[in-house]
C-alpha cells in the first residue's frame, strides 16, 4: 500500500476496495486501510513490516508442518505465545479492540479482528484458512473439509471441538448436526463488514452517532453491495437531519435489493422522506 498524506488517498483506497473481487482481498492489509482512517497520522509502513514479521515468524516457526492440526499448533504458539495476541476479555466493548493499529499495539481484540490476523497470515503461507461465522462469535478454520481443525484466535488458538462448537450454537439452536449446517465460512468483504460493524454499533451505544454514521458509510464503500450497511446510513443520515442524503442511501439500496418485501420497505422510506420535505 502507498503512504497516506491525506484523507481523500484514503478513501479512494477505500473504493478501490469495493470494486476488488472478494478473493484478491488481503484481510490484513484491507483492515489495516480502515484503521489508518482514524490514525492519519501513523505510519503505514510499520504496521505492514508488523504484518510482514508475523507472516515471517510464522514460516519459521511451522518449519515442516504439513497438516491442519500442525498449522494449528504453529499459529497458537506464534500469535498467543511469542507475540501475546489475545481476546480482550475484560474491556471487550473498546473500540480499539476492532480498531487493527491498535489491536497490534495492544496485543488485545476482538474475535474477528485477531481472526483477520491468523487467516492473513495463513493464507500468505498458503494454507487453507478461513473466518468462520458462528452466532455470536468469529472462529477460524483450517484445513479441508475431510479433516478441518477450527481454534479460537479469542483463547489464544485455543481447539474448537464438535462439541463446543455444537455448544456456541445452542442459543440458536441444537445439537452437532445443527452445528455443522449454520457455520460457514464468510466472504472477506463480509468479515471486514463484520469488523466494521463490531466498531458502528459500539458508537451508537456510547452515543456517538456521526462516528456511526461514518463507520457506516465506509461499510457501503468497500461494500456497496451491502443492503444493511445503506439502511443503517440512512436512518443515521436521517437522524442527523440531512434528508437529501438519507434519500440518497435509499435509493442505493433500491437499486441493489432484489427481494420483494424488502423492496417494499425501501419504497415506503423514500415516500415517507419525500413527505416530509
């Protein structure tokens, strides 16, 4: 990536972003572009030679490893053990837990960024790695499908086994058949929409609705595709009093919305706002 002198550089690499086919998406580097945004004043390079050293370390450290469970142990022992990385249990509402600059700094995150590191840095050295979608919670999965192994970057690469994962998903539903039908692995655009999102919501909460409404209309740069993302902008956007730009985010998600109900419910915003002016 190219140093950033300004802001606008930055959201263009943002756009850029959006219009990549979700495969030649590199987590790491595309999380990073997102934390830069709210540290214009960091340095890119350090954190990409961080990202560079982890990959590095891990070759070194995996030595022969040839099977999931090999790549399995090696990635626990260089993230958790000789790197420190790991869940921020006792303040896991921070937003610098899903903020990547500060995960690296703080050694601490959330589920799905510390999982954007394992599977970057997997995947560099050309193993089969994957952010897994579990309700509630983000996973990684290693390996094929006839013998995956699953760790929990969140415990330090702790081992995930069909019975806690069958566990995770009681809240929803049960038993290890179910277990196996509702987690997939997700898209790359979806995990840094996920990332996103953990830092929108956060905002929103603690009453901070322009930073929300700015996380959200990054999401709907690197994933104009994202229904949700346009929805979320558009009622922040409205709340904020600016009806132009609300109905401009409807109109986008209009565009890209294919299911009839929903269509309807867009429809009836753009009216409602329409009445309002």
């Amino acid at each position: 990536m190219r140093p950033r002198s300004h802001l606008s550089a930055m959201q263009e690499d943002l756009i850029r972003l959006g219009l990549v086919d979700d495969d030649d998406i590199m987590l790491d580097e595309a999380a990073l572009t997102l934390a830069l945004l709210d540290h214009p004043d960091a340095d890119p390079d350090e954190y990409e030679q961080m990202l560079g050293s982890l990959s590095l370390r891990l070759e070194e450290g995996a030595g022969d490893a040839a099977s999931a469970h090999d790549h399995a142990e090696a990635l626990s022992r260089v993230f958790a053990e000789e790197y420190g990385f790991t869940g921020d249990a006792e303040t896991y509402d921070d937003p610098a837990n899903a903020d990547l600059i500060q995960v690296i700094e703080r050694r601490r995150g959330l589920p799905v960024a510390l999982s954007i590191l394992y599977v970057a840095a997997a995947r560099r050295l050309g193993w089969m790695a994957n952010v897994l979608d579990v309700p509630g919670h983000v996973l990684v999965l290693l390996g094929e499908d006839a013998a995956p192994v699953i760790v929990d970057p969140f415990r330090g690469g702790a081992r995930v086994d069909r019975d806690q994962l069958a566990a995770m998903l009681t809240a929803t539903d049960s038993g290890q058949r179910a277990a196996v039908r509702h987690v997939a692995a997700m898209p790359n655009r979806a995990v840094l929409v996920r990332l996103l999102t953990n830092q929108a919501t956060r905002a929103e909460q603690a009453g901070k609705g322009r930073r929300a409404l700015d996380l959200y209309g990054r999401m709907t740069l690197i994933a104009p595709d994202y229904g949700q993302a346009w929805w979320e902008r558009a009622r922040l956007e409205h709340i904020d009093d600016d009806v132009p730009a609300a109905r401009r985010s409807l109109t986008a998600m209009l565009e890209i919305t294919r299911d009839p109900q929903m269509r309807g419910v867009v429809t009836s915003a753009l009216d409602a706002l329409g009445a309002a002016r």
